[in-house]
C-alpha cells in the first residue's frame, strides 16, 4: 500500500487540471495520500477479447539497442523494387500519414497503390492520447478507409503489455496520460482506479502537473515491484501541422528524474509492438518495411525488429540531421514523403 500522502498544500482544478499550492503549508508525509480522487486524473475502461502472446520480460534498456555502424541512406529510386521485397508495410502516423489534423498530400493515392499490390498495411504511432477505435475515428475524418486492426498505438501496447505478463487483477494502474491509454485499459480489464498500485503509465499529457508527477513518484518508490511504463520518450509532437510541441518524453522526464528510476518503454522503438504485431499477423519481420520520419523511433524500431526502413522527410527529420556526421542511426533509403512511390513510378515510365 501507498504509505505517503500529501497534505491539503495540494488542490488540483478539475477544469484545467492545473496545481495550485498554499504557500502557507508543506507536505506533510506523515499521512496517507488517498487514492486518485480526481476524474480528470484518470478516465474511463471495458472488457477486451483476450489474445494469445508469448510472456517475457521486458528490460527497459531493450528499448534502446545499440546500432552498429550502417551505410549512408539511399535515396529511393525504385519504389517498386521495394515494394516487391516486403509484404507488409508499417507507417508511422504523425509525420508520415498527417501532420496535426491535415492529411499529407498524396496519401489517399499511395496507399490505394500500396492495396492494389496486395500489400498489408499497419499503422503504428507512439501518440498516446488516443485509442485504436479513436484513431479510427481520426482516419475515417480524414477520408481513408483503415480498420481498427490495422491501427496499434502505444496506449494499446501498454494495455497489452500489462495482459501479457499477467498484471495481478488485484491491483490497479495509475495513468498519467490521456483518454486513449484509460479506453485500452479498459478494453482489457485492467483497472485503474483507487486500491494498491502495481504500475504506473507515464504517456502524452496536455494536463501534466506537478500533483501527477508527486503521486507518480510515490506510487513508484513506495509500493515494492512497481511497474514504470513509458508509452513512448517522444522528445516531441505535433499537434498541429505548423510547430512541433514538447512529446511525451518530457512527462516520462519528470517521472524519471524525481524517482531516478528507468521506464519500460513499449512504444518505438522498443521491439515490444514489432513483436506483438509479427505474432498477431504471423509476419516474417525480413517482409516488412518500417516507414517514419523520426530517426530515435520509427527507424530504430523498424532496425531493432530486422525489418527494412524508409524515412520520409516530411516530419521531425531533414535531410541536414540524417546527413550530420554525427548521426549513426541510417535507414535503408530515404524520400521526401511516401506519395514519392506515385511520383517516382511515373517517371520511371
């Protein structure tokens, strides 16, 4: 159980979620801190079909694999050389498929293509926020046709993590994070209200506050095998197409550094959803290509899973970066945005 509370120092506004501290009071850590009270703090869960997946023990280390040195990138030439080489194709979201809420130009046309060649399409993103059936939602409104199944997002790999090493149904799980991590959770019954804490999920927050990172911190130190899980260490986001905005590595951070302790990370670049997804859809991973614009994610996850990689240019990563000397981790090829498949096959003819 959770030994330490913190006195009424803490008020925490349901509107904003914003902290508010008396300046007049100090955390008093001889009493007990009641299990989260506040709604906004947490939201809402349901039950899932259960999967079949192999357990085993992640080590957080995992997540970030140390790369050998590689050959410069190629830059694509032959679209449909690569594309006869893979069966399936898995796409990075934000940066490659839509920036913020605007569709990427071409993308209704070079995933027809893609489907018109037989090919399987996987769309996996370390955004949080939402749910599988809420990103769904978030296709459909952008005009393209991709189901539930095809859509894994880090809020889904920690909810599945959790299932695949048997989380205790005695004990619940502290979100800090948004809607989509507490619908997957519910989805696999998982609870996450009140009782002891047996892990604490750390992803993409727009209502971080200092409360979260306290009750966070001591869910973590004080409650003996707790689990630390990081849906993603995303140093940033796009939340709309014109800026990039401070990811969900700046709330696992904070976490981090107040407890000093590693997360699990499941999200990219970790090989948790690479293998789950190569389980679920019986993929050799040497058939797959990973398709993202982020080097320290999407590229290492596709490179840590043995997979090909492509990086698009139409995200976090220029050119200038992928180039820099400085730079090890070097994807197959690299091209400006994945309706070059379009382009390039038209002036190939």
């Amino acid at each position: 159980m959770l030994t330490t509370k913190l006195s009424a120092a803490v008020a925490v506004s349901s509107s904003s979620s914003t902290l508010f501290l008396n300046p007049h009071n100090r955390f008093n850590f001889s009493k007990r801190i009641p299990s989260v009270a506040n709604p906004s703090l947490c939201n809402s869960l349901r039950p899932i079909v259960e999967w079949s997946f192999s357990k085993r023990k992640m080590d957080a280390s995992a997540s970030l694999r140390a790369v050998s040195p590689r050959a410069s990138a190629e830059q694509l030439k032959d679209p449909d050389q690569l594309i006869d080489s893979v069966e399936t194709f898995i796409f990075d979201c934000d940066g490659v498929i839509w920036k913020g809420d605007k569709l990427i130009d071409g993308v209704p046309e070079t995933l027809d293509l893609l489907r018109s060649k037989g090919k399987r399409l996987v769309f996996v993103t370390n955004n949080s926020t939402k749910s599988r059936k809420q990103y769904g939602k978030k296709f459909e409104t952008l005009g393209l046709s991709v189901s539930e199944e095809e859509i894994f997002a880090s809020s889904f790999a920690a909810a599945a993590y959790l299932k695949s090493i048997d989380f205790p149904k005695d004990k619940k799980v502290y979100v800090v994070g948004e809607d989509g991590i507490l619908k997957e959770l519910e989805l696999a019954g998982i609870q996450y209200l009140g009782g002891p804490v047996g892990a604490v999920v750390v992803g993409f927050d727009r209502y971080f506050n200092y409360y979260k990172i306290q009750y966070a911190t001591l869910c973590i130190r004080e409650n003996p095998g707790c689990l630390f899980i990081a849906t993603n260490r995303d140093a940033v986001t796009h939340l709309t197409d014109a800026q990039e905005w401070a990811g969900g590595g700046s709330m696992v951070g904070a976490v981090r550094g107040s407890t000093q302790r590693e997360p699990l990370v499941v999200g990219k670049p970790s090989t948790f959803m690479m293998d789950y997804l190569a389980n679920k859809f019986g993929i050799s991973k040497s058939q797959i290509c990973m398709v993202g614009d982020r080097l320290d994610t999407d590229i290492l996850f596709g490179q840590n899973g043995g997979c090909k990689t492509l990086l698009v240019l139409s995200g976090v990563t220029s050119l200038s970066m992928l180039q820099n000397p400085d730079n090890t981790i070097q994807p197959d090829f690299y091209t400006n945005k994945i309706s070059d498949f379009l382009s390039l096959k038209t002036a190939a003819v």
